[in-house]
C-alpha cells in the first residue's frame, strides 16, 4: 500500500474565499432597539398599574359598604406599621440588581435572594415583638393579634424571586404585570368573600395574605429565568451593602415623611376621621405613585443603561418626563377640580369629608409628580445619597408645618401643612436635578401655572354648582370636561411631536 507524498512546505494553499463585508450596525442600533423595548414595557407597566388600581378601586368601593370605616382606620394603622419595618429594613435589593452590572450572575442573583429571605423571617418576628406595644400606644388590642398575622406578608414577600428584578432589568415587564394583576385580583376576591361572610377587619387582613402568597408562588413558577437557591458570595454581598446602604437611609426618611401623617393623625383623630383621611389620600397619591412606579419599573433600569453606555442622558431625561407631568397633572386638575363631587358619587355620606382632603392633598402631589420623575435620574447615576437629603427635607418641613397648620385651623391645617411639606422636598430634587446638567424648571414652570390655574377657576365653578343644586355627577363631568379643554392642547402636541420625531407617546 503506498502513501500519498506529503505536501511540501512550498506548496500553494487553497485560495480561501473573500469573506463578504457586512454592514456596521448604525451607531444608535442598540440605543433604538433598547428605547422599542422601554416603550413596549412602558405601555404594560401603565396598562398594568391602571388595571391594578380598577380592581383596587372596586374592592374599595365594595368593601365600604360592607365594612365600618373604623375597620379602614385600623388596616391604615396597621399598613403604616408594617411598611414601617419594610422600610426601615430595605437595603436596596432590587435597585442594586437592576444598577449593578453583576445583576445577571447567578451567584449575585442568589446572594441577594438570601438576603432578602433573611430579611422577609427578621421582619415577621419584630411585627410579633411590636405588636402589643403598637397595640397599647393606640389604645386598641384587637391590634396585637392584627399586626403578627399581617406580619406573615413580609415572610412570604421575602421570598418572592428574583426574577421579578431580572425582568425590569431587561426592561422585560409583561411577566411582571401578569403577576401582579393576578396576585391583586386573588387577593381581592378573598376580602370580599370574607367580608361577606364576616364584615370585620379580617377581610381586609385576609386580602393581604393571599396577594403576598399568590405573588410568591407565581414569581417563581410563572417568570421565566434560573431558579432562585440560597447561596453566599461575599464580594457580591459587599456590593450589595455597598449601594443599599444609601438605598436604607432613603427609605428609612421615605417612610418618615409617607406614613408619619397617618401615625401622627391616628393620635389627634377619631379612627373613622382616619378611614375617611385614607381613602381621600388613596386618590391624590395616585400620579405620584404612577410617576415613581413607571421611574422604577421602566425610566430607572433606561437610564442605568444610558448612563453607563455613556450616551447622553438629558435629551432622554426631557423626554420620558414631559409625557409622565401631562398625566399627572391631568389626573390632579381632576381631582382638585371634581374631589368632593367624585367622592359624593362614589361613596356614602360617610366619606364625604374625604372630598375636601384630596383637594389639599391634590394640590401637594403635584409636587410629588415632578419630584418622582427627578428622582429616578439621581439614583441611575448612582446618586443616592441625594435621595437622603430630599426625604429629610420633607420631614423637616412636616416637622414645622404640621403642627403649625394644627394650631391655625385644627385638623384642615394640618392636612395643609402636610400638603405644603412636598413642595420643600421638591425644591431639592430640582436643584440637584438642575445642578447635574438635567434641566428641568423650563417644564416644571410652566405645567405647574397650569395646573395652579385649572384649580382655582375649576374648583370655584364646581363650589358655585354645588351651591345651586346640580347633581354631583354632572358637576364631576362638568370639571373632567374643563379639564380635557384645558390639557387638549399641550397633549394633543406632544402626540404630534413624538411621531414627528418617531418617539412613542411615553418618550422613549
């Protein structure tokens, strides 16, 4: 058998084929690419939030016929108590997951579901610890089995995956909203099935229980992504600590200058005053919480990416915060404007106290909208300590004005003063805001006339119309027509803007 000579060294090669030239990608590709899909997750967030709150509302709704408002009074203590040592225990788990450029290790995903584990067991013993005293400060004991029960909500909270983090991460919230809707919607169904067989507290307790629980188990087995186990990375552990250390303070103030109102109210009121009072601030923190839920969920992963690609962030920044203000600002015009008419609507005599408190407390969360869309721009450059200083300014500002306003007209003064105290906190996130090249007065001005104007001239008419008999629901039209009229022109160019620039609606 003969072997074919080798080939020599001087033997020629193959010719190798010219490799075809592909088309760089455009420089902006990834940028666009990652805009579609903050616009995508933008439009579930929304669609998911406002779902969340319709079946919030109906619960409500429900609920307060058959339920006593003391039973609201009591669950707004005990809400305040359990978000209480959430807040004053939050190291900034899902912040650090989002910001973090390790965000999607396994060993780093893993070390924090630890943690947050750890902290979700450490937050149902001290509910179990505090119960009796809480109880003994209000005067109230059914509140020191209340709170242990309601405490196992932080227990199963912390177990919830980490996955729900991945996703807004990856600007990925469809899972998320399918999650959530669904873990309210159970949850509601099991308060009114209990209020109906046994109108007490308990009912709303129940609710609770079952949204947290449904929400754990669906975490894990609906989101797609690795399964969570508990693991130990040191180094991952020291990051974490390392950006969630600002993340407690923050959240510590957060809590002061949120809940204060209601424990310090709980002392000066009747607890079916403070049922009244919470229904009235469930309403006008509405844009608020939609601003900061939308900056959490979509702006604040957005610019996390931004800011480290290294793109510039204030064209960004101007945009997504124009869409969230003309929202805002139309839902408070509604609520200043049709408050007491919308609450003598929907409710029983009651809760018509709750109709002048959203007025005032509208006319603060104005405020509120544009400090949540300022403050999402902070902690994406990694400005949290900021975030410190802003909350302190509120509580200082608590500290002086409600008492102040107490003593010049009893309990309306108080609310006032608690209203006014947003505006300080404002005033601080614009200033750094503007301090670090995100220029914002040129909108806030502007908007802030605006909603100032449909107010005064809104609320008069709506009074005047009230004096004269008509209806409630045809004043409450009456102010959301006003409204449209007002708001048509600065959304209807918006719309006309960001199509003509290929934006979506939201800015992104």
């Amino acid at each position: 058998m003969t072997q074919s000579p080798a080939p020599s060294s001087t033997a020629r090669a193959p010719k190798a084929r010219p490799t075809p030239e592909r088309t760089p990608p455009a420089p902006d590709q990834g940028s666009k690419a990652l805009r579609s899909r903050a616009g995508r997750s933008a439009l579930w967030t929304l669609s998911g939030y406002a779902g969340g709150q319709v079946l919030r509302l109906g619960g409500n709704l429900v609920l307060t016929r058959l339920l006593f408002a003391e039973a609201f009074g009591l669950m707004a203590l005990v809400s305040v108590f359990m978000t209480g040592l959430a807040l004053f225990s939050d190291v900034g788990i899902g912040p650090s997951i989002i910001q973090n450029k390790r965000g999607d290790d396994p060993r780093f995903l893993n070390t924090a579901w630890t943690l947050q584990a750890g902290r979700g067991c450490a937050l149902w013993i001290a509910a179990c610890v505090g119960a009796a005293p809480f109880a003994t400060f209000y005067g109230e004991a059914s509140l020191a089995w209340i709170v242990p029960v309601t405490g196992l909500t932080a227990l199963l909270g912390g177990f919830n995956s980490t996955k729900l983090f991945t996703a807004n991460r990856h600007l990925k919230t469809s899972s998320n909203v399918i999650v959530e809707l669904s873990s309210q919607f159970a949850g509601m169904i099991a308060m009114v099935t209990w209020a109906l067989i046994s109108p007490s507290i308990w009912a709303l307790v129940s609710g609770g229980l079952v949204t947290s629980a449904a929400k754990m188990i669906l975490s894990h087995k609906l989101m797609p992504g690795e399964r969570n186990r508990f693991a130990w990375d040191t180094d991952a552990a020291r990051e974490l600590f390392a950006f969630g250390r600002w993340i407690f303070f923050s959240t510590l103030l957060t809590f002061l200058v949120m809940q204060s109102d209601r424990l310090i109210f709980g002392k000066m009121i009747p607890l079916s005053l403070l049922g009244v009072y919470s229904i009235a601030l469930m309403f006008a923190t509405l844009p608020s919480v939609v601003a900061g839920y939308v900056g959490n969920q979509i702006v604040f992963p957005l610019y996390s990416r931004i800011h480290h690609s290294g793109e510039e962030l204030l064209p960004v920044f101007r945009r997504t915060r124009w869409p969230a203000m003309l929202l805002g600002g139309t839902i408070l015009s509604v609520l200043i404007t049709a408050g007491p008419s919308m609450i003598a609507t929907l409710y029983d005599d009651r809760y018509h106290d709750a109709g002048w408190i959203l007025q005032i407390l509208s006319i603060g969360a104005w405020f509120g909208v544009m400090d949540a869309t300022n403050t999402a721009s902070l902690l994406a450059r990694g400005k949290a300590r900021i975030l410190v200083l802003s909350n302190a300014s509120k509580l200082v500002a608590m500290v002086a004005l409600i008492p102040l306003g107490y003593s010049i007209a009893a309990f309306p003064g108080a609310v006032t003063g608690f209203a006014a105290s947003e505006l300080l906190r404002y005033g601080v996130s614009a200033y750094m805001t503007n301090k670090s090249g995100l220029i914002g007065w040129n909108q806030d001005l502007p908007l802030t006339c605006l909603v100032g104007a449909i107010a005064a001239i809104g609320a008069l008419g709506a009074h005047w119309l009230e004096q004269i008999g008509t209806p409630h629901i045809v004043v409450a039209l009456l102010c959301v027509a006003l409204v449209a009229l007002a708001w048509g022109g600065p959304i209807v160019r918006h719309v006309r803007r960001s199509r003509a620039e290929g934006h979506s609606l939201l800015g992104v």
